[in-house]
C-alpha cells in the first residue's frame, strides 16, 4: 500500500508498518487486509524515517534523531487507540487518537 523505507513491529496477530512521511499501516495476515491509520500531524511535520517496536502490550512509534521541540516517542494503545506522547522525560497525555482512513 506504500513504497520507500519502511519498519515493521509485530503485535499478538498484527504487523503495524510505518513508512516516510505519514504512512502507519495495520496488517493482519488472518484475514489478509490492510488498514491504514491516520497520524498526528507532528509526525510529518518533518519528513524522516520513523521507526516502530512492540512491548508490554504497546505500540512504540519513534526516530532514532530528533531535533529539539520534536515529539521523541508516541506510544499507541492498540486496544483503546489512545496515543501517549513523549518529549524528552516529560509525558504529555493527549486526545490524539489513531483513526481508521
């Protein structure tokens, strides 16, 4: 559904993709379909590689480099689809919700 450098993280069931620019994509290999998240609009604010990994129970959706002011880290819930974000050590809780396009 996307071309260009991407990264993949698996979840139980799910593969959650995310690719340059503002592209997050769910796949699940049972029912071989693919869905496509919308993204905050920080996320391509700035164009680069973002890169994704799983673990205790969340989706973690992040860039190796940042510069100052970027949001560093986004942690998705994928059973409420509520996003955490993360600049540097302060947590800020947001109403950013990943909605299905």
């Amino acid at each position: 559904p996307f071309a260009g450098r991407m990264h993949a993280a698996v979840h139980k069931d799910l593969v959650f993709i995310v690719a340059e620019g503002d592209s997050l994509v769910c796949y699940n290999p049972l029912l071989d379909s693919f869905t496509r998240l919308c993204l905050p609009e920080a996320w391509s604010s700035a164009p680069s590689l973002w890169k994704i990994a799983s673990c205790n129970g969340s989706i973690y959706v992040f860039r190796d480099r940042y510069k100052k002011g970027d949001a560093n880290t986004y942690k998705l819930d994928p059973a409420t689809s509520a996003v955490t974000v993360t600049r540097g050590i302060k947590v800020l809780l947001t109403n950013l919700q990943f909605v299905l396009a």
